[in-house]
C-alpha cells in the first residue's frame, strides 16, 4: 500500500485555507470558501483547481498509433498534431480499465492523462500491452504538476500573463509549448467542469509560481480556488463520468453511454468483440440521469426501485446548485432508463420518487 501523497500545491491549499482530504491516495482541498461559493464562480466567473494528482504516461516509437489503437475504444488515428481525445481503455472482457485524455504529440509521440487512483494499475496494464509493439511506454507522473482554469472568464484572466493566441486553441486542441507567467507549460483547451477553460501542464517547481500568477491576474475578475466538492457537482451537472462510479472493471463504456467514444468499425482492440456482442444483442442495463422530485439527496450505491423491486443503483448523486434541483445518474435495467420514466431512489430505508430525464443537465450556452 503507498503513502498518501501530496501535491506540489499542497502548502499552497493550506495557505488558502483548504480543507483537506485524502482523495484517492493523495492530500488534497475538498473545498476552500464552499462548494456552492466555489461552483458559481466556475459557472460564473472562474475557479482554479490543482489537478495534479492526476497520472501522465508517455507513449513514443514507430509503433505508437498502432499501440494505442489495440489499447483504446476510440479511433485515434483521428487525432491530429495537437489535438486531444476522449477515451476509454477496456479489458478484453469489455470492462473498463480506465478512461483518459490522449494528446497526440506527433507521429509517434503520445501523452495520456490518467485517473489518479489508477496511475499504478495503468501503467501495469499498459505496458503489459506492448508485446509486439515498438514502443516505450514512461510514466512522468511525478515529474509533472497540473493546474485547471476552469470558466467563462478563464481566457480572459490567463491573456493577462501569455502572449500565447488563446482565441486560437480549439476545444480539445493544445499548445505543445508556451510561456504563462514566465514558465514552460503545455496548454489545453479541456477540462471535467462543463465549461470553458484550460489545463496546464507544467514541472513541480513552477505549480506554485502559476497558482499564485493566475490568482493575482484573476483577483478582480471573480476567480476562486477550487476543490474537489465543486469538481465533482460540476462534472455532475454535466454529465461526465467518474471512473470507479460511472465506469469500472464491471461496467462498459457502452453501458456508461459513452457509445460515441468506441469505434467499433475501426479494426481490433481490447473489448471489441464483447462490446460488439452487447451493441448487436442490446444492453441489459443503461446508465440514466434522474432528478429526484421527493426530498432528499442520492448518493453512489443507493438502491434504485422499479416495478416493485431494485433495478439498479445510484452511481453518483447530489444536489445541483446551478439548476437547485437533487440530481444523479444511476445504472438501472434497460427497460427503466427511458425519459420519464417513474423511479424510487432507497435514500436510508425509504423510499423517495424520481424521474429519468434528458442528460447532459446542465450545458454551457456558445
């Protein structure tokens, strides 16, 4: 079992005043001023995250598309120079090993981003998966810090310390090298909040410098410091899935609804041909959003009651401050995932009604 770790980052929460806590083997803010406070700016304004914890894996050689495409579900023979995509990484049996950000770098020059409590077990698997492949497969996690610029205002507080053309990076496109307040970083238009914004890569010594920069250039524009609380009720009200939640070893990217992100027709990988088999045959479970219209607040695990008995679980559930409604997602039997349909969520022995409605919740406007 490893230590829990800390961040580059970590005497900068405390500093701000975050409330600590271990997330997935690492110390990190679950929220600084509150979660609400924290999410309106985001929606709003701006918020900035350490997103740090998070795993870097390096993929390089002759070999590097063919690798990842038998390691991936999506096609990422797509990809172009700079640009990014969403994937998930199935095991042969079609569950889901994790699912990542691919920047593809060059040719044969490839960086994931990983979920922080699967750096080991990824890592693992992925070089396990070279047999027959000219790569090398290097995790730089440690070696690399992550910051998140997270909101409407986010391009126009970081404009204020790059000379970089912001207004040229397209969602899901990255700048391979630039200078932010003086450092060396890689610069993403991505992000896990439903909002615009950027991700910035950069070496440990410079997290802190970038924070602080970021923070002065964003003082008079609203920008907040961010946890995890509000990561996760943003990422909720978008709809983007929480791997060990929404996804694990036991459910598919086809049962998460992430069917766009698995391209069955673009030749072998890990977990196509059950991922095929569930397509042709149909799912016997579908993951489904619900807005609970009884009091009370779903949480993971709770059961789901249809027809009189459980028809699946709660996967994640909270109260939703940009639309004031208790919302979750809930992997239930096909037959009860439809719009509309009349569900119970098992809230500490009783029972409070739901409702399946359309997903994403909530979507930015532009």
């Amino acid at each position: 079992m490893s230590m829990t770790q800390k961040t580059p980052l970590y005497d900068i929460h405390v500093q701000y005043g975050g409330k600590i806590i271990e997330f997935g083997g690492w110390m990190l803010p679950v929220q600084y001023s509150g979660i609400i406070a924290e999410h309106r700016a985001v929606r709003e304004k701006a918020g900035l995250f350490d997103v740090s914890h998070m795993g870097e894996v390096k993929v390089n050689g002759p070999d590097a598309l063919a690798y990842l495409q038998k390691a991936v579900t999506n096609d990422v023979a797509r990809l172009a120079d700079y640009q990014v995509q969403y994937t998930p990484m199935c095991y042969p049996d079609g569950g889901t090993v994790d699912d990542l950000l691919i920047y593809r770098c060059g040719a044969q020059e490839y960086l994931l981003v990983i979920n922080a409590a699967n750096i080991a077990k990824d890592y693992d698997w992925l070089k396990r998966n070279t047999a027959g492949f000219n790569v090398t497969v290097d995790n730089v996690s440690s070696q690399t810090a992550q910051l998140a610029l997270q909101g409407p205002l986010a391009q126009t507080i970081l404009s204020q310390i790059t000379q970089a053309p912001l207004d040229k990076i397209g969602y899901y496109w990255f700048m391979r090298s630039v200078q932010v307040a003086g450092r060396q970083v890689m610069l993403s238009r991505t992000g896990y909040t439903g909002e615009d914004g950027f991700e910035i890569y950069c070496r440990n010594e410079d997290a802190a410098p970038l924070w602080e920069a970021i923070m002065t250039a964003g003082k008079n524009q609203g920008l907040l410091p961010a946890g995890l609380g509000c990561r996760d009720t943003l990422r909720l009200e978008a709809c983007l899935p929480l791997y060990g939640h929404e996804l694990s070893p036991q459910i598919s990217p086809l049962e998460a609804g992430l069917g766009y992100f698995v391209k069955l027709d673009k030749g072998d990988f890990n977990g196509r041909e059950v991922l095929l088999r569930q397509k042709e045959q149909g799912l016997t479970r579908k993951l489904a959003g619900f807005v609970l219209t009884d009091r009370g607040v779903a949480r993971s695990e709770y059961p789901v009651i249809a027809a009189g008995r459980q028809a699946g679980q709660v996967t994640s559930g909270s109260y939703s401050p940009t639309l004031d409604k208790n919302l979750g997602l809930a992997l239930v039997e096909t037959e009860f995932a439809g719009q509309g349909q009349k569900l119970e969520i098992e809230i500490r022995g009783k029972n409070a009604a739901a409702e399946v409605i359309a997903r994403p919740f909530y979507k930015r406007k532009g």
